[in-house]
C-alpha cells in the first residue's frame, strides 16, 4: 500500500509543478491545510471539519481570480478525503510534498480563468503591475528603472504605424527596449488597418516583442487630428477593423489594445468596444477610466471598467487614479481586473512600484528615498539617457531633457524652485549644481519623496 501510494506521488509530481502560485487569495486553507500536515489522524480529522468554513473564508478569492466554483468544491473535498485516507492507511506517512512552496496545495484539477491566455503573466492567479506608456516620458532608461522597482510588465511610448513603415530613425529608438524589460509590448497607433497591420509585422520581425499593443486612448490634439487614438472611440466598427487585420498581421505575437471609458458622457463605449476587440482577438484590454474629454482630470470610471472586466473573458487592465498600494488592494477586492496599469503616479515617483509591493508583502510603506537618492537616480538616469547613441548624435546639451526632469522632481520639495532653476539648464555640469543646491537645503530630510499613500498624481 505505501509503495502504491509513493507511486501516486510520482506521477502527481507534474501536476505538482503546475500549482497555481497565489499564496495568500487562499490564506485560511493554507494555513489549516499547513496546521494538519505531519500530524496525526486526529489532526487531519480535525482540519477536514473545518472544511465548510474554510470554504466560505475563501471565497471571494475564488470568484476574484476567475476559478471555476465547481471545480474548487469538488477539488476542496477531494484534498480532505484523501488526507482522511492516506493517514487511516498511512497514519505515520509524511505529506509535506503537498506542501513545497509556494504550491501551498494540491488541486489535480485547479484552473484560472487566464491560463489559456497568450499572455503568461496572466497565468495561474497572478496580478501584474503595467507601467502605462507615456509620450516622451517611458523612455528606454526610465523603463529599466522602473524595472528594478517591481514594475511587471512594460510599454513603450506610442509611435505612429506610418512613420515607423518609413523607417524614422527616431522612433527605432523609441521603441527599442533590452531583454532585462521583458515582458514588453511596443505601442502603435494609426487610423489604416493596412498600415497598422504593416507596422505590427514590421515591429514583429524586428524586434519580436512579447505583445502589441494598439493605443485608442491618446487624448493629445496632434493624435485625435489623425483620426487615431481616442479619436476612434467614436467609431468603434473602425476599432474592430484595426484590431483584427493586427491580430492576423503577427498571428505569433499577442494583440492587446488600450482604450478610454468613451469620448464623452453622452458616448460612453468601453463595454461595446471590449466586447469588440476581444471577437477580434485581442488577447488583454486596458481601460483608463476616463473619457477623451477629460483628459487628465477628475476621478477614474472604476465601476465602468469593473463591469467590462466582468463580462469579457479576456484580461482586464485599470488604469487611473491609482496612487497606492491600498488603491491596488481595493480594486483588486472591487473589481474582476486582471492587472493595473501605473501611469502619472509613477512618472513623478517613479518607486511607486516598489512601495506597492513592499506594502502587499510587509504590510508597510516602506521609507521614501531621501533627496540625495532621489538627485542621484536623476543625475544617472540623465548620464545613461544622454549615452544612447540616438541622443549623442542628434543632442549635444540637456535642454531637451527639461520636461523630463521637471516631472522626475515635482514631487519634491520646493518643486517650483527647482523648476525655475532647471530653466536654466543646459549642460549635465548645470544639473549637478542644481542638485547639490537642493541637497544642500534639503539633505537631511528623508521624507522628500511623497510616499505613495500620500501622493496626489493622478493616473
């Protein structure tokens, strides 16, 4: 019997690897299921009573992370009546292989919502953090530093499908990223079908990226003149068009497609465009929830875009008014999104990210980085930025990089100061003494940096 037994362990070794990695959506039955492992029969008979209750305190998890009802039921009674059996047979036999972390238990038939998905990071539970593609901000070195912050998943800026055909120089760079950043998309965005579907196969070929994404959210005048990004949410047959001659364009990549809530209050589209881009084959959508016309002000439609998450059957992204990690959990509690997607909060604090996760893991924001850290990412974020071949070519001061170390210092004390004095920047000697000044008035203030429980960016 022992030796049949260790036989179904074996061959249970597969499923094994495949436990889904959600540690903590299940933290009852992990830690009663974790209680009665090594004990005796008296134990696990103990912690199979408490199999309704245990039942009951999970699910909400259950329903958030997409599991199949049935299937967890029948699976959660198959755990305690097996623990039942092998300790009536096997009273001395060990069962701490069910309990090799992070696979907290065994589920021969567990399954998420996603893990047919083309996008991994969807998989098994988990819950990716975005940093949002943002013009002329999400550069290249911006991207890595967030990176090493904890950011999940990136994208680059847009770049527009017929420019890039045209082989500009300018946008090669701004689409160029390092193995390190994956997983990473390449944003496009355009009004042609054909073109689009050229710049994806294009973007495919060269630099194989792990998604496209496709911009329908650009408020910004010089998009919306083009008939492109949001601008299109007022024709959401053209959305269908364009997604579906992208999706067969690189039938090897994954399409997802950003969009906004609708153009305005009265044309409120997000529901029907979902429904839209994910026949196309789309295999995520993200939603900023807010419409064209409001730009950046004003709170995000979270309830809008919890609706769409729980209708489509593809990921759902949210993004907006997310400024910590107390805003994570609370979508995450409110909603079926599948992610978020960090924007203006990370562009000013760029170490949102790591306080998100410290906060999720620790229960604590951790402190923020002092000035002179703050100075010092600045100053080597600007050396790196100004060494990519691109800049030395086409740059020779710092004058173009202005609005970038504006918005990495706003929320720094004395912010207007500083900005005044950036103004006069223009070689990276003027930024060190800029720096050197502020931390000179500032230095021995570690509270600097607003954290993120505390931070006013809007996404």
């Amino acid at each position: 019997m022992q030796q049949a037994f260790v036989h179904s362990v074996e061959q249970a070794s597969s499923v094994q690897q495949a436990l889904v990695h959600s540690a903590g959506q299940a933290s009852f039955a992990q830690q009663a299921f974790a209680h009665s492992a090594g004990q005796d029969f008296a134990s696990a008979l103990l912690w199979a009573a408490q199999l309704p209750h245990a039942l009951a305190e999970i699910a909400p998890a259950i329903n958030r992370i997409g599991i199949s009802r049935n299937f967890f039921i029948f699976n959660f009674l198959w755990l305690g009546l097996k623990i039942y059996h092998e300790f009536y047979v096997l009273s001395n036999l060990s069962i701490d292989f069910l309990l090799e972390p992070p696979n907290f238990f065994l589920f021969p038939f567990f399954h998420t919502k996603f893990d047919n998905c083309m996008l991994p990071w969807f998989q098994h539970g988990q819950f990716p953090l975005y940093l949002a593609p943002m013009a002329r901000v999400t550069d290249i070195v911006f991207r890595q530093f967030c990176k090493e912050q904890g950011a999940d998943v990136m994208v680059t800026e847009f770049v527009q499908s017929d420019a890039l055909i045209r082989e500009d120089p300018k946008l090669w760079e701004t689409v160029d990223f390092t193995e390190q950043q994956r997983p990473m998309g390449v944003q496009i965005f355009g009004a042609n079908p054909d073109s689009m579907a050229d710049a994806a196969r294009l973007l495919a070929d060269r630099l194989q990226p792990d998604f496209i994404d496709i911009n329908f959210g650009c408020p910004a005048d010089r998009v919306i003149c083009m008939d492109a990004g949001s601008s299109m949410l007022r024709n959401p047959a053209k959305i269908g068009k364009v997604v579906g001659a992208v999706v067969r364009a690189v039938p090897g990549t994954p399409v997802t497609a950003k969009i906004r809530t609708g153009w305005d209050d009265d044309t409120i589209v997000a529901r029907e465009v979902g429904h839209i881009v994910e026949s196309e084959g789309a295999q995520a959508l993200a939603i900023h929830g807010r419409t064209k016309m409001q730009g950046y002000s004003g709170n995000a439609n979270w309830p809008l875009i919890a609706e769409v998450a729980a209708e489509l059957t593809i990921p759902v992204i949210g993004n907006g008014n997310i400024r910590s990690a107390h805003d994570v959990i609370r979508i995450r509690e409110q909603t079926n999104c599948a992610g978020l997607m960090i924007g203006r909060a990370a562009l000013g604090y760029p170490w949102i990210f790591r306080d998100i996760k410290h906060y999720l893991e620790h229960g604590v924001v951790p402190k923020p980085p002092t000035v002179a850290e703050r100075w010092q990412t600045i100053l080597d974020y600007t050396r790196r930025l100004m060494a990519r071949p691109f800049r030395q070519q086409k740059h020779t001061d710092l004058r173009w990089m202005r609005p970038k170390l504006i918005a990495l210092t706003k929320s720094m004390k004395s912010s207007r100061q500083i900005r005044g004095a950036l103004g006069h920047v223009i070689q990276y000697e003027d930024l060190e003494r800029v720096a050197a000044e502020h931390i000179a008035q500032f230095g021995t203030d570690i509270n600097i940096g607003e954290q993120t429980s505390a931070s006013s960016h809007h996404q």
